[in-house]
C-alpha cells in the first residue's frame, strides 16, 4: 500500500489510467499472433509499427474502369451427394 501510494494519489489527481497502454498492448500481443509465420522478424517489426504507430498511409486506388463490380451472390447451397456448390 505505501508503496504505491504516489502513483495512486498521482492517477486519480491527474484522471490518467492505463487504459492506453493496456490498448496497445494488447494490440502487439494480437499482431504477433497474426504474425506467427513471417520470416523475417523486420516485418513483424513493421506490421506493428503500421498498426500502433498511428501513421495512415493513403493506399493507392485503381481507375474507375479498372474497379469490379462487387455484387453478392446467393446463399451457396451443397447438393446433397455431390462435393460442389449451387451459386
């Protein structure tokens, strides 16, 4: 209790938590779930500097013509004794 009675007093002054750390914490630890199989712990590295840095890259665009339509199709359905699928 004497130990931490600084930090307490100085938490609840202050209104700050560890929330945000806690965040990116958690954020590191998903990352590096994600990336179990890279190669090369650089990439690691620079996957979790994209996703807790907080920089936004722009992505590039294609040109309207060059977009896909993107319609949803029906419910797949399986027929019965047969390994395909009905769009």
């Amino acid at each position: 209790m004497h130990r931490r009675f600084c930090g307490i007093v100085t938490a609840v002054r202050f209104d700050i938590g560890n929330g945000r750390v806690e965040a990116i914490n958690n954020k590191v630890k998903v990352t590096v779930r994600m990336g179990y199989g890279f190669k090369n712990v650089d990439n690691l590295v620079a996957l979790l500097m994209l996703r807790c840095g907080g920089c936004k890259p722009a992505l590039p665009e294609r040109p309207a013509k060059e977009r896909k339509c993107s319609k949803r199709r029906g419910k797949r359905t399986m027929r019965e004794g047969s390994g395909s699928f009905l769009g």
